[in-house]
C-alpha cells in the first residue's frame, strides 16, 4: 500500500465514523511548505471511547498492526499510537491533542483541503503546523522541524498569521525559538543557526 493509498484509507475511515482529525507534521508542513519524504503520517483525531472498537476493526489485522490497548491508553494519556502497514512499512501516528487551550482549539481551525486531484481531507492551520513544530523541536525532535518552519514561512509567508504563532508561542513557552526561526527565515542569506540551512 502506498503512502497516499494509505492517507486515503485512514482518511475515508475517519470520515465514515465521524471522527474528527487534521493532518499534521510533516504532511501538514508539506502543504503549506516545502514537500519533504517521511515514511509517517501525523494526523490529529478526537476518538471518543465509544468509537474506539469500531475504529479499531475498521482496519483488519490481515492488512494492519496495532493494538487496542494501545489505543486506549493514548486516549487516557492523551498521547499517541502508532497503526502500521507491515507490507509497506508504512505508518501513521494517530495524535490525541494535547489538553491544554491550544491542544484543544486546534481542531476547530482545520480547513478541508484538496490533497490530490481525487482526494480531499481536514489540514490544521498553518499556524498550528508550526506550534507543533516548536513544540516537538523543543522536546529533542530535530532540526528537520525547523526547515520545516522555514519552508511554510517562506512559502506561505502573507498566509501566515504570525500574531497567533506568537501568542502560542508565548503561552506555551517556545517564544525565543520562534522568534529566532521566523527572523532566519526573513533573511535573504538564510545564516545558519538552529540547525537551519
């Protein structure tokens, strides 16, 4: 199964039993960035506890690993598990948002967007793509975040709502690092610096 074969999958499962997601990470970057491989697909679900089961069996054991404990546990830890294509190796990482007033708010700014001639699907916010991109630089995720950052910067620049990056960065304390990427991405040599070409 590929890549997008699998995107379209999780997506059309998602959709039929009514929970809400977007896609993030590097997806989401890609959107609204510079497209980048990665063998993982992000996408941000609300799964209440009485979907959970029919989630689940949506994707047949024949075809797909995971485990429903592990479901159920990123749903009480509000984290993340993982649903991998054995075949492929190709995986997503379902993220439970985080309970915090921005994990919280993130899914009301999605917007549906066209992801392929036949395919379209719920994208969060570029504002929220790159929040998470602090987020997860901040915890020792790599550099790779922040060419990411750059790229939506540099690519979607006047679409960009910087105030609302700011504001969550300022509350979610990764301030200083977005100040710093959103000033190397403005510049014209692009100074190395935090990793970033």
């Amino acid at each position: 199964m590929e890549q997008v074969e699998l995107l379209r999958f999780a997506i059309q499962v998602l959709e039929r039993l009514e929970i809400q997601y977007a896609l993030v990470g590097s997806y989401g970057s890609s959107i609204f960035g510079e497209a980048r491989f990665t063998r993982d697909i992000d996408i941000l679900i609300e799964l209440p506890e009485s979907k959970v089961s029919a989630f689940c069996a949506a994707f047949p054991a024949s075809d797909f690993y995971f485990s429903e404990a592990a479901v159920r546990d990123a749903i009480r830890e509000r984290f993340q598990f993982n649903l991998l294509h054995p075949a492929s190796g190709n995986k997503v990482d379902f993220i439970l948002p985080r309970n915090d007033p921005w994990g919280r708010s993130q899914l009301s700014r999605s917007k549906r967007i066209q992801l392929q001639p036949d395919l379209e699907g719920y994208v969060a916010a570029p504002e929220d793509v790159i929040v998470g991109k602090l987020w997860y630089f901040s915890d020792g995720g790599g550099d790779r975040h922040l060419r990411d950052i750059s790229g939506i910067l540099r690519i979607s620049g006047e679409k960009v709502d910087r105030n609302e990056i700011e504001r969550w960065a300022k509350e979610l304390g990764y301030l200083e690092i977005w100040r710093q990427v959103a000033a190397m991405a403005d510049s014209p040599d692009q100074t190395p610096g935090l990793g970033i070409p």
